[in-house]
C-alpha cells in the first residue's frame, strides 16, 4: 500500500498533463552500479501490512533495505512466488545479506519530510531504507 504527497508536482509535456512522483537525479545508470544508495525525492508513505512477509538486504552497518518494487524485466521469471530464495541468487557485496521475514506489526515508511534511500540489485529489483 502506498500513500502519495498531496504535493505532487502538475506540469504539461508535449500537451500531456502529468504528476511528477519522484525526482531522482541519474549522474550514472543506477542499474549499472547495483547495491549503491541514490536519494530519491518522493514523498510518499509505504505501508507493509503485518503478517505479510517482506524481502531486506541488510548492509554491513546494520541498515535494512526493505523491497519496495519487484521487476521482470531481467528475469521474467521473477515473481513473488520466488522471493524467498532470491538471495541464492544475489551477488552480494561482502558482508551484506538478503533475508525474508514476516512482519510481527504494521511497517510504516514515510518519507513526505526526506528523500528516500534507494538502492537495487543486479536484477533490478528496488529497495528503500526501513528507517
């Protein structure tokens, strides 16, 4: 479940009226450097409903990354239904590690008063900071 800012941005392009959600300045291709954080101007709220199981990278620091955004579009394949043995398929950095786990209670990500700390793996799949 997720919760957008009232905030959002309303511009015209090529006579389109679109809603800007996101600004995420892109120096590189993000998929071309996964597990690297980029700060990401949204301003949304993500709910994780307890008793639903969520998929975390967790770095060597201790900071959780919970997945926010499943993708096909490396591996088609790629379902919910696969990713409780994702991390056997990860290449992960050292020390970092990929688990799953059922929510004990509701997890609230608000970042309508910060960016937000994203990162992907090397299938594209994105991740936000819990915190």
């Amino acid at each position: 479940r997720l919760v957008g800012s009232e905030m959002c941005i309303r511009d015209r392009f090529n006579g389109i009226l679109m809603r800007r959600i996101a600004k995420l300045a892109l120096d590189d291709n993000p998929t071309a450097t996964p597990y690297t954080e980029r700060r990401v101007d949204r301003r949304v709220i993500f709910y994780f409903d307890e008793g639903k199981p969520v998929y975390e990278l967790v770095s060597p620091d201790g900071t959780t990354y919970v997945m926010q955004a499943l993708c096909q579009g490396v591996d088609p394949t790629m379902s919910l239904d696969t990713l409780a043995d994702l991390g056997t398929r990860l290449t992960l950095p050292e020390g970092w590690a990929y688990r799953t786990r059922v929510l004990e209670s509701e997890l609230v990500i608000d970042t309508t008063t910060r960016d937000a700390i994203v990162l992907q793996d090397e299938f594209e799949n994105s991740y936000t900071t819990a915190s």
